[in-house]
C-alpha cells in the first residue's frame, strides 16, 4: 500500500494502547508504519490535526487549519484519502 489512514482510536486498538502524549504518537505511528509494510501512514486526530510518517522515520505533524465546528465526522477520513 502507498498509504494507510487510520483514525487515532483505530491506531490505538491495533497497537493495543493509548498513544496519550506526543511521544506516545509518534512511537505508535512508527511502530505501525514498519508493521504495515506501507510507504506512509497518515493519523488523523480530528481536532489535532493529523501526523503523516514515512520511511526513514521521518513524522511531519499537519494542524487544523481553519477550524470550525463540526458537526458530523462521517465520512471524513474518505475525503482525506481522497484529497491525498
């Protein structure tokens, strides 16, 4: 896969714990972008942002931008796949 995107609560079950502080995140998507065998990995965190990580260890940390209410999240991990 060139890309896997999961949400930060579906990230957690497949490690098996919280990713509770920045350390904890970006240990986590490391540790799942290895196991996946994916080119990149990219948690979304609704209101945080997402983090993207890539080969070599590389993380890159992408905040909100224009941040709004949002009402309903169905749906919005499909438009990031898509945008990407």
């Amino acid at each position: 896969a060139d890309i896997l995107t999961p949400n930060q609560p579906e990230a957690e079950k497949n490690l098996g714990r919280e990713l509770a502080t920045e350390t904890d995140l970006l240990d986590g998507g490391r540790e799942l972008l290895e196991a996946s065998g994916a080119k990149h990995l990219l948690i979304t965190q609704g209101k945080d942002g997402m983090t993207l990580f890539e080969g070599g260890g590389l993380a890159q940390r992408i905040p909100v931008f224009n941040q709004r209410d949002v009402f309903d999240v169905t749906g919005a991990g499909d438009t990031v796949v898509s945008v990407l």
